[in-house]
C-alpha cells in the first residue's frame, strides 16, 4: 500500500535515490513525502499498537502493517485486509483468496481523531454475504424485507471482511480485560443501508460470531455519507460504489470491495 501510504510520484523517487530506511526514517519523512489516503489509518493501527505495548509488553498480537514498495513483493497469506488505489492488484489480491478493497481518497479529507482507531463497514457483501442483496435484486424491497424478518434468527455467511472485524474485536477484548473498555482506541461501526425492519438479523448474525460492533447506524437506504461526516471513520468499506463516491465526496477515504470475492475464504 506504498502509494497509499504516501503521495506516489514522491515515495518512488525517495525510494529509488533514498531507500527504504530513508522513507520510514520519522524525523526525515517530510522533506521529501506527503500522506496518502492511507497514512491516517496507518497511523492509528501504529497508536493502537503503543496502547497495546503499555498493557501487554512482551505480546506479538499487535497490527502489522507491511508497506508494498515493489510488485515483486508478495502478500502474506494471512494478509486480513489488503487496501490498494491499483484495482489491478486488488483483483490479484482477490485471486489468492486475500480480502482487498480499492481505495479512493477525498480532495480534503476531514479531522480525525488521533487517540481512536475508527473503521466503518457496510453489512450485506462486505462484513456479510451477499446472499440477501442478490435477494433485493431479484425481488425488491418489500419482499427483501418480508425475508429477512422470517429470517431474523438466522446468521448469514460471512462476507470479504469479516475477518478484518475479528482482527479489531480480538484487540479490542485485549483492552476490555484491563478495564479500558470506556477508554478503548478501537471502534468499529456498522453503516448500512438496510432499515430497521431487516437490522435485527444483522445484529443477530454479530451475536452468532461472538462479535461486537461499537455502533450500528440503519440508514433505510438514506445515504450514508452525511453519517460518516459525523462518525469522521478512518477508513470506510462498502460494496457500492454509490456510497463510496458519496462518502469520498464529503471527506472519507472509502473502500470499493468488489461482491464477486464474498465467495473467497479469508
């Protein structure tokens, strides 16, 4: 995510006349470099880190973010979330069975907070299946709804990032379990555009995974941009690209994950 990282014309030339500990190299990062789309939620994996060490010195259960400077590099296999600006390597991404997401970067991007982590999701073909948006599709709203109602008690399969959301809820209990459940830097936020009506086998599919989501927000097709204004998230992810441009447009670095990798093992 080198280029995401940081502006990309800038990195590659630091790159090649510098090298690579000249780029990572703090104090010296801006004479030559300035953030991408991705450095804000770089780092905010990077503070959550340092509260994790303040707690737990010696675990190795901390984000690790690998910077991708070359395409020779190849991802880790456990890779739980692959962000690019390169919908190319996004679909290689895919391809290995690695969840991917092509990222878009507002002109101006909004304030966001330095002592929270804070990632926003969509549900349906996102952190769930797309099984009940292909439902929608075929037989539209009132009979969407009508489903999901009968099928409320049903979890659904889990979707590209489910795993990601385990990765941040795993952190999150880390902190719980030292009493800083108020103070916890990760949260997370579900953002969709299912009503209340059809929340309810959301949140019962959370429950049957033995997960939490901080916030929950049904926007009963309203958009969703306006909310993540005032959630002010870290990153967005959503299957849509409607709700992408509509969140990059006021301010949010958004995430198009592509539906047709739901089928793919994370």
């Amino acid at each position: 995510m080198s280029p995401e990282l940081f502006h990309k014309e800038a990195e590659q030339q630091s790159y090649e006349t510098r090298g690579m500990e000249r780029i990572l190299d703090r104090e010296r990062m801006t004479e030559s470099l300035s953030p991408g789309p991705a450095f804000s939620f770089v780092k905010a994996l990077k503070m959550v880190n340092v509260r994790l060490r303040e707690h737990y010195p010696y675990s190795k259960e901390l984000f690790e973010v690998v910077l991708m400077i070359s395409n020779h590099h190849q991802l880790p296999i456990d890779t739980k979330l692959y962000p690019s600006s390169d919908e190319t390597k996004v679909r290689e991404a895919q391809e290995k069975g690695i969840a991917a997401a092509t990222m878009f970067a507002p002109e101006r991007m909004t304030e966001l907070s330095e002592t929270q982590l804070r990632v926003a999701f969509d549900g349906d073909a996102v952190l769930f299946s797309n099984e009940s948006e292909r439902f929608f599709k075929a037989h539209g709203l009132d009979k969407f709804e009508e489903r999901e109602q009968d099928f409320a008690k049903e979890p659904m399969d889990h979707g590209p990032l489910k795993g990601f959301l385990e990765a941040l809820v795993m952190l999150q209990k880390k902190f719980y379990a030292k009493g800083q459940r108020k103070n916890c830097p990760i949260r997370t936020y579900l953002v969709t555009s299912r009503g209340g009506g059809s929340g309810t086998r959301a949140l019962n599919t959370f429950r049957s995974w033995g997960l939490n989501i901080d916030e929950a927000h049904f926007l009963a097709g309203a958009p969703k941009g306006p909310m993540l204004g005032l959630i002010r998230p870290h990153i967005f992810f959503d299957d849509l690209m409607l709700h992408v441009k509509g969140a990059v447009e006021l301010g949010t670095v958004a995430c198009h994950v592509p539906q047709d990798i739901t089928s793919l093992a994370i």
